[in-house]
C-alpha cells in the first residue's frame, strides 16, 4: 500500500527546492524576499540545519509586445 498519491508527488516536483551550497541540506522557501523592480526579486535563504545564509536574484523577461 502507498501512502502518497501521485497527485502529492507531482506537486512536491513543481515546487522549487534549494540546496544549501554547505551541507547539502534542501532548502524549501525563502526566509525573505524583496521586489527589486518589475523584473527582479532578490530572495534571502537560510539553512536549518548548518546556519548558511545566502541570496538569490530571479530575473524575469520583459513582456512581449504584442
């Protein structure tokens, strides 16, 4: 008997993880994030389990104009 259905697996897949550039440990969401413009957000991560903090810069593209 399996107790996860595929539907919890496909989700858990399509949420993005990180892992700690340290100890390895996966990183599920950011501690915080910030807009930096309409482009742009700046997310600050933080290990559980060894304490290592860093961020990440998202870029998106410009909208196609149409």
């Amino acid at each position: 008997m399996e107790l996860r259905s595929p539907a919890i697996r496909k989700f858990a897949h399509a949420r993005p993880v990180i892992d700690c550039a340290q100890c390895g440990e996966k990183i599920f969401a950011p501690d915080w994030s910030e807009y930096l413009d309409d482009r742009k957000v700046r997310h600050l991560w933080a290990c559980e389990a060894c304490g290592y903090q860093f961020e990440t810069i998202a870029r998106f593209p410009e909208p196609v104009a149409g």
